[in-house]
C-alpha cells in the first residue's frame, strides 16, 4: 500500500483522529500565542528602534545574531533554565524568541523608509504625534510589517514540530514517534499538515500583504 494512503489510514482510525485534532489544535495554539506576544513586543521596540540609531544597533544586531542560532538549541537551553523544563510554556517562550526577529526587523524598516516629508505635512495639518502615528505612519509601515509576520509565521509553524522533544505537543508528536517506530505514514500525518499549514500561511499573508499595499501612482 502507497505510503500516503497507510498514513491516511492510521489518521482516520478514530483514536488517532482524536490525537490529531488535538495534536493540531495544540501546535496552532503555539503558533497563535507566539507570534501575538511576538508582535506585541517587535512593534513599539520597531517604533523605537526607527527613530534612534543607537537603539536599532542594539536591538537589531542582537536579534538578528538570534537568527543563527539553530531552533532546537534555543528550545533545549530554555530547558536547563530554573522555571521552565519540560512544559508548553517553554516552547511558547522559544518560538516567541524564533518570531521576533523578522517582526522587529520588518517593523523597523516599515516605518524608518517612511518618507519625512509626509510627517510633516500630518504635523502642518495639526495632527499630534499619536494620531500621525496610528492614523499616518501605522498604514504605510503594515505592509512591510505583515511581510515580517509572514516570514515569523512560516518559521514558527515549522520549529513549533520541534516543541515534541521538550513537552510542547502538537503536530511533532507524530513526527517523533514515527521516526522512534521506524513508521513513514505516522511521520506524515505530522508532517503533511505542518506542511499545508506553511504553504497556507504564506499564501495567507502574502494576499493580506497586497491587501494593505499603497496604490502606485
């Protein structure tokens, strides 16, 4: 029997169909807080890091060296940390660390190669700094924004497989027990959906992205 049709087969058996609904709605759980708490965070130090040099140098230098550190050693050094071990809130914490880079470098370059000449006219118009922020500055800076969530979405669906080997659950379950059982199919019924989850995220994003973008003139 085809791989792929043995892999359908193992998930539709009803008790494994629990564990995959459960096993996907986990690592979409992990995907959806980290990237929150990610955005949270990269977009006021984005704000910041556009309008001081010496802040994008710190901040941007130091996220951007979190880029080459593989992912599963930033989930098994969270491990060694008093307070965290083997639990989701240690996956959470890692990949929130996997998704600030591109959302803190795409926001700061969203809003630093924002023209000067349109804040001034919003501050000739008599619009304060909080209304040229979110009524002027906000729009133009999303699409490049949305570029970042793209980038940090895709890359957290993929590391989140790893939250399996420090107790995080979700679709990378089936990945470690086929690859401990030696089963191909069980391997694919984590992996396929991790897969159409990325394709579907980029496709997603990418739509959102011209959604938002400025007409040109």
């Amino acid at each position: 029997m085809d791989v792929f049709a043995k892999a359908v087969q193992y998930a539709m058996e009803p008790r494994n169909l629990d564990k995959l609904v459960d096993a996907l709605t986990r690592h979409l759980y992990l995907v959806a807080v980290a990237l929150l708490i990610g955005l949270v965070i990269a977009i006021p130090v984005g704000v910041l890091t556009s309008r001081s040099r010496v802040a994008a140098a710190i901040a941007i230098n130091t996220f951007n060296g979190l880029r080459v550190i593989p992912s599963l050693a930033i989930l098994f050094v969270f491990i060694a940390i008093p307070g965290f071990g083997l639990s989701a809130k240690t996956a959470l914490v890692a990949l929130t660390i996997l998704a600030l880079p591109p959302l803190l470098i795409n926001t700061d370059a969203g809003f630093r190669n924002i023209d000067p000449a349109i804040r001034e006219a919003a501050r000739g118009m008599g619009m304060a700094p909080r209304q040229i922020l979110l009524q002027v500055e906000f729009p133009l800076a999303l699409p490049v924004i949305i570029a970042g969530v793209r980038t940090a979405m895709v890359e957290v669906i993929a590391s989140a497989t790893l939250a399996a080997f420090i107790g995080g659950h979700g679709l990378g379950d089936f990945i470690t027990l086929g690859f401990s059982l030696n089963r191909t199919d069980i391997l694919l019924v984590g992996a396929v959906p991790v897969a159409l989850l990325a394709l579907l995220a980029e496709f997603s994003m990418t739509l959102l992205q011209r959604r938002f973008q400025p007409p040109t003139h």
